[in-house]
C-alpha cells in the first residue's frame, strides 16, 4: 500500500513509524530538511522536502495512485486544503487534523462537503480520555475493550502488598484476570507463570472488571472511590480549554490557570462555568492561594513535559486524590512508572491509536499504544479464514512477544489458556510488542495482506505503487 504523510513532526512522525513496519510504501513531505533528517536516520521511508499543500507536488508524486493521505501539519486550514486537492485528483482516503476549537463543531460539515474521510483532533481526544477517568468515578485508569466487558490496567508491584518476589504462577489472581505484560526497566515483556515479578515492575491486568478490582482488593492496591468535584487544571490552551468544557458541562467545579493574558480573556468569554486565573501554574504560592490541597484532581496541560511532572509530583505531595500529566516525549515514561503519577496521558499515541484504528477498518476494533509504542494491545474481529481460527491456542506456535488477553464468545469473556478456542466472529483483545507486529498479521490476516493492507478490500483497482 502506498500512503503519504504531511507533515513530519511528532504526530507525522508516529503514523511514520508504524506504518512503515507494516511493508508499506510510506513517504513524508515536510517543508523543514532538519524534520525530515530525523526520519531519515531513525525510519525506512521516503522524505521529500516540499509543501504539500501544492498542487503541482501532489500531482508529481501521482497521487491518483496513492491508497491514502494523512495531512498532519501544524495549520489546520493546510491540512483540510491538502485533504482537499488530494481527493479532487484521486487518493483514495484522506484523513486531516483539525485542532482548532472553533472548527469543532463544523466536523461534520467539513467531512461531507470536503469529502475528508476522518478528522482527528488530539487535544480533543486527550481531553476526552482524561474527562473520562475523572468522571466515573473510577479507583483505576482502565483501558476498556470488547463492548466494556474486558478491561486492562496497570500496577506499579511497589504500590502492591505480597507480591514482589513471587513467581506469577504462584499469585492468587482472585479472578478471571491474567498478567498480560511487565513493563521493567522502561522494556516491555511478556511474562509466563515462571516469570518473577519485581519490586520496581509495573504489572498490566486484563479481564473482567470485577476480577480486576478483586485483585486489587486483594494485593492491597490504593483505592479511593472519592467523587471528583473540585479540578485544577495548568494550562488554558486547546487541550485545557476541551477539557474545562467537558468537565464543566458535567457539574465540576474547574479552576484553570493560564499564563497568556489574551488566553485568559478567550478562556473567560468562552467557558460557560469555571474560574480563569491568569498566573503561573508552577508558582506554589499561587497554588497555595487556590487552595489545592483541596482539589479532587489536577491536570497539568502546559506545553513542557518537565513542568507537568513537576507540578503533578508536588500535587501528589499536598494530598491531591488524582493527578495527570500530559506527556509528550515517550522516553520520560520509564521515569513516570517510578513516579507515583497517576496517569500521564499522551496525545501523539492517543491520535495515532484512531488513525491506525480507522486504516485498518472494521475488523480492528480498538487500538492503544503503550510504552511510547513498543507495544501494541489491538480488539481484532476474527474471521473464519484467519489462522487462529478453529484451533487450540497451545497448537498455534505463537511468539513469545504475542499473549491472547481475553476473548469475548457469545457476549462471554473468556480469559484464555492453551486449550482455548478462537470461533469466527469472536472478539479477540491481543497484547502484541512492536517487534512481532508482522507477526500477528500471519495469525489474523490473509498471508497477502497485512493489518494495513486491508484497506485494499475498499479500494476498487487499487494497486501497489513504484516508489517515485
């Protein structure tokens, strides 16, 4: 399959890498060489220095024969303009960011009469995955798949009593509940029942929720079902300014500080509740003032991963119930397990994760990426001509780097073991290290296409382009 990215910074430069991994022919434009010198030395794709907003560079690199077209650049208006030229001259797909608040409730207009396939917007969807945890009232951030009925969370074993030391096979899982993963050292792993846990690891869960919330019951993970009512939230830009809305609409009491004077006068006029302060979110006096040993939860959405840690540790430190972090850069994570932050969320791998959701189509149907995207835990649909179809997962021979984490059969979850059976239809939640992504394809997918080139059962005449 033949795909172009616009635009090579962080979000560009995710899509780039893994979408390159799949045997995709992938080229990005960008207008910037020191961009494009980054992919060059860290990714198997083609670079072009250009503006792809230009007609005459889509039309040189045929874009008629091109699968799809992903506009990521910093402009929203040079996203929807590239989407545009790039279906009037016959791409198949175009996907566009769109940021800008004041265009979120044109989505829809946009799509139909511009003919953009789908429309992503980071800091909206960031805002919704935060807005989410805070308001279910949930003791734990849990990723959710198969219809709600599985969940997977993550457990740093220094917040757990009784089980550093021991062998998974020992522990009394209190449930249908399986250790999908280890993550030690800031290196993902797939454990077995020989693997030892470690004081410093953190343990993924997958099953059922209520198997997951007895384990925590029972290996004494910190739980506080508090409502949150009162939110401070650092940094009044998109993402705050989404979230203050959706928390707000939900009867939350927020308080947001923001640096920018003008930012503040925006955030006042357009915010139906809340209070603005205008302030620097890191000035403890200023917190102090504002009382946040008082607040339910804070969130820090400032633009500097280091000023987010910072504060968020120091919330923790004044007794603060809930905090997140919007990190960016995916080698502070091993840091973060570390760190006693409760969530630190990232948008690049949140919008990534809809993209590669939405390319590989209706069989695929949910996708998060973990660990800055060493691991994948991917919702697959299994059809009746997969591989894994109709045998015994003991007799499949899967790598080591792939673990089947729950089935749902018949509206049942089923947390497998080697005797299970996969059944055409069934919902399968795998947990797959970036290294066996191919792999996985040989198992759920016809040998000639992969997870991406899928996207050719859509395509009428589509062919596999020569590289330009």
């Amino acid at each position: 399959m033949r795909l172009i990215i616009v635009g090579g910074g962080k979000l560009g430069y995710k899509l780039a890498e893994s979408l390159s991994q799949e045997e995709n022919d992938v080229i990005v434009i960008d207008i910037d060489s020191q961009v494009l010198q980054r992919i060059n030395d860290h990714l198997d794709v083609l670079t072009i220095k250009a503006n792809g907003a230009q007609l005459q560079t889509l039309e040189q690199l045929h874009i008629e024969k091109c699968d799809l077209i992903i506009a990521v650049t910093g402009s929203d208006e040079t996203n929807v303009l590239v989407s545009v030229i790039a279906k009037k001259l016959g791409c198949k797909k175009v996907i566009a960011r769109i940021r800008n608040p004041e265009y979120a409730n044109q989505v829809e207009f946009i799509k139909e009469n511009m003919e953009i396939d789908y429309i992503v917007n980071p800091e909206l969807s960031m805002a919704r995955e935060v807005a989410k945890y805070l308001l279910k009232g949930q003791a734990l951030y849990m990723e959710n798949f198969a219809k709600g009925k599985v969940g997977m969370v993550d457990f740093r074993v220094q917040n757990l009593t009784g089980i550093d030391g021991k062998k998974i096979k020992e522990l009394d899982m209190a449930g249908p509940v399986l250790i999908v993963a280890i993550c030690r050292n800031g290196e993902m792993i797939i454990p077995h029942g020989d693997t030892e846990i470690l004081a410093t690891d953190t343990i993924y869960l997958m099953g059922q929720k209520e198997g997951i919330n007895n384990f925590s019951k029972v290996y004494g993970a910190p739980i506080d079902m508090r409502a949150v009512k009162k939110v401070l939230i650092l940094g009044g830009g998109k993402a705050g300014y989404y979230l203050a809305n959706k928390l707000t609409y939900n009867g939350v009491d927020i308080k947001i500080i923001e640096q920018d004077k003008e930012r503040c006068k925006y955030l006042a006029e357009n915010l139906k509740s809340g209070l603005v302060i205008h302030g620097d979110g890191t000035d403890i006096n200023l917190l102090m003032e504002e009382n946040i040993a008082d607040m339910d939860a804070l969130v820090s959405l400032t633009g500097l991963d280091e000023e987010n840690l910072l504060i968020t540790l120091l919330a923790k430190q004044y007794g603060v119930n809930k905090v997140i972090a919007k990190v960016s850069r995916s080698n502070y994570i091993p840091i973060i397990e570390q760190l006693g932050i409760d969530v630190a969320i990232n948008p690049i791998l949140i919008t990534a994760s809809e993209i590669l959701r939405f390319i590989q189509g209706g069989r695929v149907v949910s996708i998060s990426l973990l660990l800055g995207g060493k691991a994948e835990v991917l919702e697959i649909i299994a059809r009746k001509e997969s591989k894994i179809v109709g045998k015994k997962l003991a007799n499949l021979g899967l790598p080591k780097g792939i673990i089947i984490g729950s089935i749902l059969h018949e509206d049942k979850v089923i947390i497998p073991d080697g005797e299970s059976i996969i059944h055409p239809g069934d919902r399968v939640i795998v947990f797959c290290l970036q290294s066996e992504v191919l792999a996985l394809n040989k198992y759920f997918y016809r040998p000639q296409g992969g997870l991406l080139n899928e996207l050719r059962n859509s395509f009428k005449g589509t062919g596999k382009s020569t590289a330009i």
